[in-house]
C-alpha cells in the first residue's frame, strides 16, 4: 500500500470523481444484502421444519466444493483474495464471487453446516467493487478505496452496523493500524449499504434488549474491571485457538483424502456423528437464536443458564469442521456464539454479571480472530449501545494483544 496519497485536496478530489462508483457499490451491496438475510431465515427455517435435510449435509458439500473447482478458479480464495487484493492490485477479485459465495452459503445453511454470513457479505461487496472498479476507475488509490468500500458496504449492511462496517474494512489489511485516508467512502459506502438493506424491510437483531443497560453501567467498579481484564486474556486464547486450528484442521483433512471432492463429504458425516452424539442441534446454522425452545444460541447466553459450561467450544469444533472441509459461509457470527457462550460461562463461574460478559466476549473472541479490536470496539457501541464502550476497548484491546499476529484473513500486514 505504499502509492497512496496523503491527504490532501487532492484526495477529497478523488473522492468525489468516486461517488457514483461508491454510492451504486452501496446500494448493490445493500440489496444483495438484503435478499441473502432474507433467504438465510427462510433457509434456516426449512432446515428446522424438515430435519431429514441434515442427513443431506454430506451431499450438498461435494456439490459445493464440485460447484467451486468447475467454475470458481480464484473465487474459491473468499475474503483472503480481497485482502491479498487490497494490498496487490492485480484485478483478480472474479466478479462470479458475489452469486457462488450467496448459492453456496446457502447451501451450507439450508443443510445444517455451522457457519457464519460475514464472509459472504463481504466477499458479495468486494466482488461488486472489483467489477464496478473494473469499468469506472483507473488509479490504484481509487481501486483500492473502492474495494474496501465494497467491504464496508456488505458487513455494514448485513450487521446492521454502518460505524463498524467501515472501520472494518480500513482495520482489516493491516494488523493494528488503520488508514484515515479510507474512512469516509468507506462510511459513505457502508451508510448506503446499510440504508438500502432496510429500505428493503430488512431488520437486524436487537441486541439493545438483551440487558446491557445504563442503569447496569453504574453498578460498574474495580472488582468487575478487574474480572473483564482475566476474562479477555481468555477471549484472547479462545481467539487464538480458533485460528490454529482454522489453519489446522484443511491440512488434516487433506491427509485423511487427497480428493477435495471426498473432504465435505468426510466433514458432513462428522457433523452429523456430533449432532447424534451431543442430542441437540444447537450448533449447527448461525447461532443467533435457536431454533428449539431453551436452546442455546447468541441471544441465550445473555441470560444466565443459556449456554452450557462447553457451548463456546462445541460450536467452535462445529465451524471449524463445516468450513474446513469445504463449505461456505462467514466465520464472524460463529465468534460471536464462540465469545459470548465463553462470556457466559466466565461470569457464572465468577459471579459477575452475565449479559455485561457475554457482550464482552462476542466481541472480544473476534478482535482476537480477527485482529480488529477497533472496529470490534465500535461494533460494540453500535449493537449494546455506549454504556459499556470503555469496558468494550479494554477487553477487545487485551484480547487481541494475547492472540498474537495470525488472524482469520490471511494477507493481512
């Protein structure tokens, strides 16, 4: 990333011969948006009124890794293209990345494989940054600038978080550093995004209600800071962990099978022996509620008993099975379910307040993963409010010092 520019009038000139590139990027990316969260309910809702589709699970990954070596070439790289992308320019984001990422994703979903919808919502705004860029602009600046607005505009839509979107995407290339030069078309981008994704009456969960409250925010003292402090150096681990054996578990299954083709098909039947072995499924799908009653997802594990002490690792060997192997999908929300049933768990054992923990560890878990404790920082004060912004930066900050330099994306600098 060394061509670009200060900032200066000239900057603000190039912003504005990209306005149209950016707004027709948000809007695209926001409607994509839309329509993927709106078939991602109607996935997960088919799954759970017919569960004979989980035996399915192993069939519909050789289709989705067969689907990606007939026609997806470089597409296949997801988010790590992007990123490898932003700092090398060569044009190779495929513009068929946005339509394989959304059948694929939800293939995976409608099946019962544990993964996320981050990933595909960026890897949709990257693609239609990359082909818009393509078409309208020239300078490496102007590439560059767009592509992460591409990126801001699919996670800022697809969370409901325009702040966190954008932040997000100037935080993402480079480990702990972000560049202001990028913020305002990415926030330009990221805002549309989001604005088109609601025009269409598409909502988010409403994470304001699950009890991080002002009124908690004065009970806050020393022995509760004290706890966040211990408990993030934990999140930082479990962030770490996540993306060892992220890094792992491809290689062992390419041990066990050198056909690709064999690997989803080894993957789905291992999620289906932990399903039957575990009695529940829980943790297969997003996490976000479940689809039982008293089961345990996200929203859950605000409340006290709504995660069990081994929730936070049994949904990380689902994800980390299901993607490894070949399907697709987003690692972030998994984190989230990783981080707050591991935020549950730490304040029940402590006594400390859950909902105050569990918040703390959804995000915390993916600032460690992912090695983006701004932009987590913001998304808290964007999902829970500002109440608990100074206790958010602080675990975020610690969690992702102990994680240590590998992260989720690789490319990143």
């Amino acid at each position: 990333m060394r061509d670009e520019p200060r900032i200066s009038w000239s900057t603000f000139f190039e912003w504005w011969r990209m306005l149209p590139a950016l707004v027709l990027t948000g809007i695209i990316s926001g409607s994509l948006s839309a329509f993927f969260l709106v078939s991602l309910d109607m996935a997960s809702a088919c799954r759970a009124n017919h569960p004979w589709l989980l035996l399915l699970l192993p069939l519909a990954g050789v289709f989705i890794v067969w689907f990606y070596q007939k026609y997806g070439n470089l597409a296949n790289q997801g988010s790590h293209l992007l990123v490898e992308e932003i700092h090398e320019l060569q044009d190779k984001v495929p513009f068929r990345m946005a339509p394989m990422v959304l059948i694929t994703t939800l293939v995976t979903h409608l099946f019962g494989g544990s993964a996320g919808r981050e990933g595909t919502a960026v890897q949709m705004g990257g693609a239609i940054a990359g082909g818009i860029s393509r078409v309208f602009l020239r300078s490496p600046f102007q590439k560059r600038t767009l592509l992460m607005a591409g990126i801001a505009a699919g996670f800022g839509a697809v969370f409901g978080t325009p702040w966190a979107g954008a932040v997000f995407a100037v935080e993402l290339p480079v480990r702990g550093r972000w560049h202001g030069r990028y913020l305002v078309p990415a926030l330009l981008a990221s805002g549309i995004g989001h604005c088109t994704c609601l025009w269409w009456g598409v909502h988010h969960t409403d994470y304001r209600a699950l009890g991080l409250t002002q009124d908690g925010f004065w009970k806050m003292n020393l022995s509760l800071i004290g706890y966040a402090a211990l408990a993030a150096i934990v999140f930082g681990l479990c962030g770490r962990l996540f993306v060892m054996l992220a890094e792992a578990t491809p290689h062992w299954f390419a041990h066990l099978s050198p056909r690709p083709l064999l690997r989803p098909l080894i993957g789905g039947i291992v999620i289906l022996f932990l399903v039957y072995a575990l009695g529940t499924a829980d943790y297969l799908g997003l996490g976000v509620v479940s689809l039982r009653e008293n089961g345990f997802s996200i929203v859950s594990s605000f409340t006290s008993g709504g995660a069990d002490p081994w929730s936070w690792w049994w949904k990380m060997l689902f994800t980390i099975v299901t993607l490894s192997s070949g399907f697709k999908g987003g690692e972030v929300t998994p984190l989230f379910f990783i981080g707050a049933a591991l935020g549950n768990t730490i304040a029940m054992l402590t006594g400390q307040p859950v909902e105050v923990f569990a918040g703390m560890g959804l995000l915390a878990v993916f600032a460690a993963a992912a090695n983006t404790p701004l932009a987590c920082t913001i998304l808290g004060m964007e999902l829970f409010g500002l109440h608990y912004t100074a206790l958010f930066a602080l675990t975020c900050l610690i969690a992702y010092l102990v994680s240590g330099r590998a992260g989720i994306y690789r490319h990143q600098q």
